[in-house]
C-alpha cells in the first residue's frame, strides 16, 4: 500500500543481484545509497501491534511506523517498509545491507551496537519472565528459574540475558525458538510451555488477550528501544540522533505512547478473563447485528460492539437503577428519539445505539482528527454533548487544546471541581467517568477485533 508518504513492499528475501560481488572483479557491490540522494529510507520492522501491522483499513500503523514516519517527513523522504515476522531475519536484512535501518522494537544491547551503529533510543522497558499463572512451582526469583522450561525467540535480547544468567546461576536452562514472542506467550497461556521473556510493552498489550499470563519476574531494570543503522550509515544515524534531540521528537514520542499504550487499564485478571469468555459465549449471538450497524452508519463493528460490552457484558436484559436499560443502556428519552419501541429488543437497541454514538460523532467539528474525534464522541455518548462542550470552552480558558483527547482527559475530570463548574452552562458532571468509559472501550476493543479478526486496534 503506497500513499504520498509511505511505500509498503513486503520482502522476504535479498534486493536481487546487486548485492553480489562483481563478476570477476573481486570487488563489493555499492551499498544502498543515502535515502538523501534517493528519497527513500528503507526501514526493516517486526509484523506485531506493538511495532508495525495493517489496520482495518488495510493502512500501516504501529508504535515503530508512527515514529519513523515523523522522522522520515521531517527530512522530506519516502520510507519503504521491509517487513519480517522474526527479530532474526530482521537483523540479518541490516546486516546484509538490504535496508538502511531497522526499527522493530529492538532493546539497544552491546552486542549489537558491534554490529551496527545505534540510533536513538524511545521507550524504556523491562524484560520480564512470563508465566502460567496456574504454573507450579511459579519462579519468584532467579535460583528458582532453573525449576522452569524457558524458550525465547531466537537471535534476541531475552536470548543475551539468560545467557549471563545462565554464567552466573547454576542449574538455569533455555532454548533459543525460531517463534515470535507473541507466539511463545500464546503458548506459555495454553501452557504447552512454561516460562518465556517478554519486553513488557509486548507483555501489557499481549496479556489482555491472554489472562492466565502472569508476570513471575522482572529481570532488567533501565533498558530501552531504540533504531539501529546499517554500519555505512553514519550521516544517517546522526540525523535520527539530531530528530530526536529536537521538541517535535519528544511531542511525537509521547503522542506515540498515549495513542498505543496509554489506555491500557492496570491488569485486571477478572474483568478480562470474564471479557475473553463472554466474547466465546455470548458475542456470537449479536455480531451479525453489530455488523449491520456498522454498514448503516460507518461506526466501526468492534467499536460498537465494545461500547456495548461496557455497557452491559452483552446483556440485552440489563437494567440500572437510574433507569436505562438493555445491552446499549439507552436512556428512555434517547430511545425515544432514536424511535425505539423496546429498549430490551437488541435488534433495536444497537442499531440506535450506533445511530446516536453516530450523531454524536457528526456533531463535533469537522476540524478535529481521527482518533480524538472517536474518543470525544464516545465522551459525549457517555456524559452529554452539552458536558463535552463546557470542557471543550474549559479547554480554550486553560490553554488547552479542545481538538485533542489527551488534553481533554485532563481537563473533563474538572466538570466535578467546584472551582470550574460552576462557570459552565451546564454545571457539574462526573467527568472523570468519560475519561475511564473511552480508556475501557479502547482496552475492550483491542481484544475484541483481535479475537474476530477484524483488523482493527485503533484509534
């Protein structure tokens, strides 16, 4: 997929003969030439949600993509994605000079800045030792790591830190394993094996589709992600450091880091186990209706259907003692507007829930982006368009920017201080309910798109 910015090629093997050495000359082929003199940086990465993956629309998005998309504009440049399953076969694409970089969630370790030259680092993270949490005996610390079956991927991080455990501590044992990382918490969860390690931005986005992972150890402290350049890189790895160093890095780095992890809830076993279970049991019944929702009113199935978990675990007979009722919780009033006749009828009930989350949609200015625009619809499906507005005013007042959730879900929680409502036309509200209402709905349907794969994790 090819838009003004980006080229998608997903390649697999060598660039063809041009790496070969001449024939009969004895001499190197030139290396990839500078993405200044082409336009294009060709970037290696890592198929997962927490690197690079296509959307639902078939669009490239990711934590890894997002980053070096920035950096790449900045410079006025293309970039190519070359795109593998395995941290292996993404170093090697470095190494044999196929790409110009490689983003694709990468710990900076010594070992491999001896082989590359390091670019800048992004985001800090923990490896962790993962386990079943039903696993016996389950290693509370390192002397007990040798109790335990481990793999990890091969030709990663994990790999180098056993292996100085393993100088330093008798008795531990691991195998490196041609699987992702994703892959070997799936099979730690359906415990074909015991323990693997994980980075823990892998472990919060994999663990929620997986409840019974549990986290045994933390085994590094301070260690961060970063790019790494192919060795004849030199200028261009002063340019990622020279965009790193700039506000407009910092900006998108945390932009990055609230869009993608940001609203992932603190691990709750419980509501996800109960949420993984529900999606087997009771899901089935009302996708065909979510569906048909989305093609009468553009509102993403996943997302409708995880508005709905929120509301009422799928319960079209649910009802609150303020009133609303049935598994999209209209409101008397709101139904009747939307021309309901049963509230409890899921066939009506979603189809006006998508139908009004739509209008709430619709009526935000046309100016605000995707995502914001979701996040503040559904904050409007939740407390009233009327609240939304006074905290977008109270926004403007404090220097905020009424178009972005981040900013928002700052300034929201202030519909319940009395030092702002009272000033606002429609006073007092619970705002930091919206807030934790999108903060759910995203979490849920992250694991509801992947779970009936529809392709979508965002916004």
């Amino acid at each position: 997929m090819r838009d003004a910015k980006t080229s998608l090629t997903l390649l697999f093997s060598s660039l063809g003969l041009a790496g070969l050495l001449l024939a009969g000359c004895g001499q190197e082929a030139p290396r990839l030439a500078p993405p200044g003199e082409s336009g294009t940086l060709k970037v290696a990465t890592r198929n997962a949600a927490t690197t690079w993956y296509l959307d639902r629309d078939e669009a490239p998005t990711g934590p890894e993509h997002d980053l070096v998309s920035h950096f790449a504009e900045s410079r006025g440049w293309q970039v190519e994605w070359i795109v593998h399953d395995a941290v292996a076969e993404v170093l090697q694409a470095l190494e044999e000079g196929e790409v110009h970089m490689a983003a694709a969630g990468l710990t900076h370790l010594p070992s491999r800045s001896e082989r590359f030259l390091p670019g800048p680092a992004h985001s800090a993270i923990v490896e962790q030792l993962v386990c079943h949490r039903e696993a016996r005996p389950l290693p509370r610390s390192v002397e007990q790591m040798a109790e335990v079956e481990i793999r990890v991927t091969a030709d990663s991080s994990y790999a180098d830190k056993l292996t100085s455990l393993v100088n330093d501590h008798s008795g531990i044992t691991f195998e490196e394993d041609p699987r992702t990382t994703e892959m070997l918490l799936a099979a730690v969860a359906e415990q074909e094996l015991d323990c693997t390690l994980a980075d823990s931005n892998i472990v919060q986005v994999v663990r929620r589709h997986y409840p019974s992972l549990e986290v045994a150890l933390n085994l590094t402290s301070g260690d961060w992600l970063g790019w790494y350049l192919a060795a004849d890189q030199s200028a261009l790895a002063e340019q990622t450091h020279e965009w790193r160093s700039t506000a407009e890095a910092e900006a998108t780095i945390e932009a990055v880091e609230n869009r993608y992890y940001g609203y992932i809830d603190e691990f709750d076993f419980v509501d996800l186990r109960a949420l993984n279970q529900r999606i087997d049991e009771r899901l089935p019944d009302f996708l065909e209706l979510f569906l048909m929702a989305e093609r009468s009113t553009g509102i993403p199935a996943d997302l409708l259907a995880a508005l709905s978990y929120q509301e009422s675990h799928w319960n079209p007979q649910a009802v609150s003692p303020t009133g609303v009722r049935g598994i999209m919780m209209l409101t008397r009033n709101t139904a009747s507007s939307l021309g309901v006749s049963d509230r409890l009828d899921p066939t009506q009930a979603i189809d006006a829930g998508a139908r009004y989350l739509a209008d709430r949609h619709q009526r935000l200015p046309e100016a605000i982006p995707e995502p914001d625009r979701t996040f503040l619809a559904l904050a409007s499906y939740n407390i009233g368009r009327g609240h939304v507005l006074d905290a977008r005013e109270l926004a403007r007042e404090l220097g905020k920017n009424p178009d972005s959730w981040e900013d928002m879900q700052e300034i929201l929680p202030l519909k319940a201080d009395k030092r702002y409502y009272p000033r606002t036309r429609y006073g007092y509200a619970r705002g930091y309910e919206p807030v934790h209402f999108v903060q759910r709905i995203r979490n849920y349907r992250d694991v509801i798109s992947a779970s009936i794969d529809l392709g979508s994790r965002n916004p």
